[in-house]
C-alpha cells in the first residue's frame, strides 16, 4: 500500500474559495481504481491550510491519479487561488495493522 500525507497552506482565504473545487477532486478521486482512502481536511491549529491523507493500492494507481482529469482541474484551481508553501509526501508501506 501507498500512503500519501501532508499539508498544504494557501493564502489567506483561499481555502473557502477553494472548498467546491476541492470536493470534486475527493469525490471524483474516490472512485479511481487503486484508490482505497483519500481525504483532505483542515487544520484546526494552522487557518488556511489542507491535511492531506491518500492510501493507494500501488504506485502505478498513484501515478495514474495524476493524469486525471479532475486533478488537472483541482491543480489549476489551486494555482489560481495560491499555494504558499506544501509537503506532501508517498512512501509504500509494509506490513500494516489495526489499532
């Protein structure tokens, strides 16, 4: 499994106008093959800024996720609303379990 993780910060009110474009990008997201979580939330603690959360059945699900066209559509929407700063990262898990 691939785990996908991390925060973005926008600019100063850009989440808001961001919400619908990013709804559409979750939901459509959620449907892809090889998809089995994604969720973006936000930061309680830090105004502006999205957690990021993914887990992907293998790279090659992942990387065919950014080809799609709702994330062409939900990169564009960010660059016009303004991304300040971000770390996201991927890293393949081993042996995972239930806690």
């Amino acid at each position: 499994m691939i785990i996908v993780s991390g925060h973005a910060k926008l600019k100063p009110g850009a989440l808001a106008r961001a919400r619908g474009a990013m709804l559409t990008a979750i939901e459509a997201t959620r449907r892809e093959e090889g998809c089995l979580f994604y969720s973006y939330g936000e930061d309680v603690t830090a105004p502006d800024t999205i957690i990021i959360l993914e887990y992907w059945k293998d790279w090659a699900s992942l990387e065919r996720h950014f080809t799609e066209p709702h994330m062409v559509e939900w990169v564009k929407a960010l660059g016009e609303v303004g991304v300040v700063s971000r770390d996201i990262r991927a890293a393949e898990a081993g042996v995972t379990r239930t806690l």
